[in-house]
C-alpha cells in the first residue's frame, strides 16, 4: 500500500488537490481511500474541539470570504497549552501508526493523507530547542508517506480564500511548515502555482512513489 499526505497552511489548496488526487487515481483502477487526520486519526477530536472552543473562545467552522471567522486554537501558543499538545501530538502520532497499520491489512493500493503528523508538529515553535527533541520522537513514532507533499502558498493569498486565522499566525505556521519539511526527507515543497501545474507534480511525485512500492506491476494513465 502506498501513502500519499497533504500537508500546508489553512487556504493553501489542500482540499483541491487531495481530491483531484484521489479521483485519478481510482479512475486509474486502485483502490484508494481518504483519510482526514482530524476526524479520523485525532485521539479525542470532538471532546478537544468543544473544549478549546470554550477555554479559548474562539469561533468554530470553516471560513469563507463571505463569512470570515476568528478561530482560537491551535494559533493559542502559551507554554502551559503547548505542553498539553506534546502529550496529544504523542498519542496521535502513536494513533496513526495503528490506524495505517490496519488499512495496510486491508486490500487497497493507496491511502491518502489529508494532514498528517506534520501539521499537528508545525503548530508547535520549531526553534525551540525542546520541540525539535520532541518532534524527532515523534518523526520515529509516525509512519512515514512514500510520498509527503507540502503545498505552500503565500499566508495572506490563503487567509483571502479561507480567512480563520490572524495573518501573523499563519506566516509563523508557514515558516514552521518550512523547517520541519527539512527534516522529513522525503517531502516535496510544492511552490505556489495554478491548480494545473501543481496537479502535474503531485501525479509525476505519486507515480514515482507507486513505481517504488509495486514496481512495472501497474498502469497509472498520467
């Protein structure tokens, strides 16, 4: 089975491409499935969710530009909250091994990613001597993507699609994204671009990622 992940700021076009992604390829005759790390994977999502909506006061949904929202979440960064989310990203690190584990005994080719580990680790301060620690822990814990795709964008251009969060955030979420994709050795920074351009490198990256896993054994139209 090969694991494909999306991972970039709020607003940068994940959703886009996940299911542009994952209709080709089931079109092309693999069996794929989705996943979304929050709904899916996440120990506890829901109860978290209403909790942080009233410790912290912020508002709940998805934004859009008609109907902007001002979330208070993972963008809260005191040390006491960031604490909290070293044990949380812990478990959802170990949470995410057993759940791949039990799609790999099931018969699929792929299984796609929307987020991963990497998005809960670049809500963390990555110049902090203390998370870096941390964040190789949990790198060793996670099962690792054949193929990790990092999709950036400029942090304003995707408040405007999707403004939920203060644009200082998302600059400082975006730098955080950049940093730890060094230390992933496979993920592919997918620079800002059109939907179509970055379509073409996300199936060039994927077929290389099947080629690698089952070998001349498969037809994936391009």
């Amino acid at each position: 089975m090969t694991i494909i992940s999306f991972s970039g700021i709020d607003g940068a076009g994940k959703s886009t491409q996940i299911a542009e992604c994952a209709a080709w390829l089931s079109h092309s005759g693999l069996r794929t499935a989705v996943i979304t790390f929050w709904d899916d994977i996440a120990v506890g999502s829901k109860p978290r969710e209403l909790l942080s909506r009233k410790i912290f006061k912020g508002d709940s949904g998805v934004g859009t530009p008609e109907q902007p929202l001002n979330r208070r979440d993972k963008n809260v960064t005191s040390w006491p909250v960031t604490l909290l989310r070293f044990l949380l990203y812990f478990v959802d690190a170990i949470s995410l091994r057993i759940k791949v584990d039990a799609f790999r005994r099931r018969d699929l080719d792929c299984l796609i990613l929307d987020r991963s580990i990497y998005d809960e680790l670049a809500n963390l301060p990555q110049t902090s001597r203390y998370t870096r620690i941390f964040t190789g822990i949990v790198l060793k814990i996670a099962p690792k993507p054949d193929a990790a795709f990092l999709i950036d964008a400029d942090p304003a251009l995707a408040r405007a699609r999707k403004p939920e969060y203060p644009l200082d955030f998302l600059q400082r979420n975006r730098t955080a994204y950049l940093s730890l994709a060094r230390l992933v050795d496979n993920m592919t920074i997918l620079k800002p671009g059109s939907v179509e351009s970055l379509k073409k490198l996300i199936r060039k990256q994927t077929l290389r990622a099947l080629w690698v896993g089952s070998g001349p054994t498969f037809a994936v139209s391009r």
